[in-house]
C-alpha cells in the first residue's frame, strides 16, 4: 500500500493499491506529502517527485488569478441576470423611467419632495405594470 498524488489536480489518496495507479499521472509516496494537509492546495506544486510549497511571489501570482477569475464570473452573473426578461433586468428599467421622470421635473423647475424607497418602489412597481413591455 503507498500513498499517491496526482500530479496535475494534487488529489491525495492514501493506502491504495499502487499497480492500479500509473506513475505518469500519480506520485507514489511523494516527499512532501504532509504538506497536503497543511498547505492549501493552491500553494502547492510538484516540482520531480516532489511536493513543495510554493514561494511567496508565486503564492501571491495564484491568489492574484483567483481573485481576477472570481471577478470575472461575478460579471458574468450579473449580465447574465440583465439578460433576457429577468424580473432584475425589468426592475432596472423602471427605475430608470422613474428617475427620468425626476430629472424632467428637475429640469423644468417643478421638482417634488424627496421620495422614501417605499416610494420609489411604488412608483417603480407602477412602471413594471403599465409601462415596461413584456
């Protein structure tokens, strides 16, 4: 029986049969392996047949990638939600009609009282109901 790790994903597999794991794809008790329960996976690499902590700077270049990849997915979501009919993407635009109603009253001298958001989501759900075409 032998401890493995895979070289690409680092997945840790203790005790297994060795013959049923090929040494192209999976360490075989690996030096550093206690690291895979020490060190999160993502600082971690296979340098030979080894695994070893990586060093500050590249630590810094993993994180650095996650966080512009969790980013990245953040903006997809929301154009996803702005996509199509979403009851978000309907809600934006009224209350886009209804600031636009602001603002022309602004501009033509005539401005109203400042609205509390119950309000302004009256107003809004009034625009969803009438105004914005399905």
């Amino acid at each position: 029986m032998a401890n493995v790790v895979n070289r690409t994903t680092l997945e840790y597999r203790p005790s297994v049969n060795t013959p049923d794991f090929p040494t192209a794809e999976w360490l075989i008790n690996p030096t550093g392996i206690e690291l895979v329960d020490t060190v999160p996976r993502q600082h971690l690499k296979v340098v030979g047949s080894a695994i070893v902590e990586m060093s500050a700077a590249e630590k810094t270049a993993v994180d650095a990638a996650a966080a512009t990849a969790t980013v990245d997915a953040m903006k997809q979501e929301a154009l996803a939600l702005l996509s199509g009919d979403s009851a978000i993407k309907r809600l934006l635009v009224a209350l886009s009609v209804v600031n636009k109603r602001e603002l022309s009253n602004i501009k033509k001298g005539t401005p109203r009282p400042a609205k509390t958001i119950d309000e302004l989501a009256t107003e809004a759900a009034q625009v969803i109901l009438t105004e914005v075409k399905e």
